[in-house]
C-alpha cells in the first residue's frame, strides 16, 4: 500500500490535471498571462490545503501539466528568446505560488497591514486598505501587472539590444 505522501501525491496530480484555462490565441500575450495566472488561482483556492500541500513539493509542476504548458506555449509565442523560457516560467510560477502560499497562511493579509515605523512625507499615517482588510483580488492583480510589466521591460530591453544603432 503507498504511503500518504505517495497517494497525496496523486491526488494532487489528478486536481493539476484539471487545471483548463480559455486559450486566447489572437488576446494580447498580457491578457493570456492574467488569465493563466487566474485560473490557476481559481484551482488553487478550490483546494487550499492539497495546493498548500503540493506548493511545498519541488516537483509539483511537471513538463507535461496543462498550466505550464500554456505558460511555457505563451512564453514562446511573446518572443521570449528561447533560452530564457525555462528560467522566466519558472520565476512566474515561484511568484505565482508564493503569493498563493501567503494568501492561504494569513501572511499576506497581516504584511499588507503593516504600518510604516514612521509615515512618509505628507502621508497620514492612518490610511491603509478600506476598511482595514487588503483586498487579496487587487493584490493580486497586482502581482500579475508587476510580472507583466517586468517581462515587457527585458523583451523591449532585449529587442534594443539586438537592433543595430543609427549612426548619424
């Protein structure tokens, strides 16, 4: 008989394989990441406590499963150079993870509450979210524009540096 790591482990690899997201082949590359992203947050926050559980196990994401394919498939058709691809999927999985980890430990409800030590010039040192609470959706829609504006910078940063300077 396995034992409970080994069925966890399954279990946990037949809810990845559900993971379906809308291909938006002719949506803007940004628009197929926030969706990518958001539906793998849909099926994390379905199982909070087996994702919380896979998220602590290296080889949770395999070649073969749905969301990084569509990622890795994304990537590609953005023009990342290849031999980046790998390295920008899994960074945007870290970040991904990572957020969904302290959304499901309270950790990033108590961080977006922190107050300052002392209020930056001309702020009130009482403001903070609405009604006190962070809004985890704005969060992270946050995140999602974060990584989406750091991959424009290194692909438009990229092309700069392959285009040869005008001389005049």
């Amino acid at each position: 008989m396995p034992n409970k790591d080994a069925v966890l482990r399954g279990v946990a690899r037949m809810v990845g394989a559900q993971f379906r997201t809308v291909t938006l082949e002719d949506a803007p590359w940004q628009e197929r990441i926030r969706l990518l992203a958001t539906d793998f947050r849909t099926l994390a926050h379905r199982h909070p406590n087996l994702m919380a559980y896979s998220f602590s196990h290296p080889d949770f994401i395999q070649p073969d499963d749905p969301f990084w394919a569509a990622l890795i498939a994304t990537l590609n058709a953005l023009g990342v150079p290849h031999s980046e691809i790998q390295q920008i999927a899994a960074l945007v999985c870290a970040v991904v993870m990572g957020v969904l980890i302290a959304e499901f430990n309270g950790a990033l409800h108590q961080w977006s509450n922190l107050k300052p030590t002392a209020p930056a010039a001309g702020e009130d040192s009482e403001d903070g979210p609405p009604g006190g609470a962070p809004d985890e959706d704005r969060i992270f829609r946050l995140v999602l524009d974060t990584i989406i504006t750091g991959l424009e910078s290194r692909l438009t940063a990229n092309r700069d540096a392959r285009v040869p300077a005008i001389e005049s």
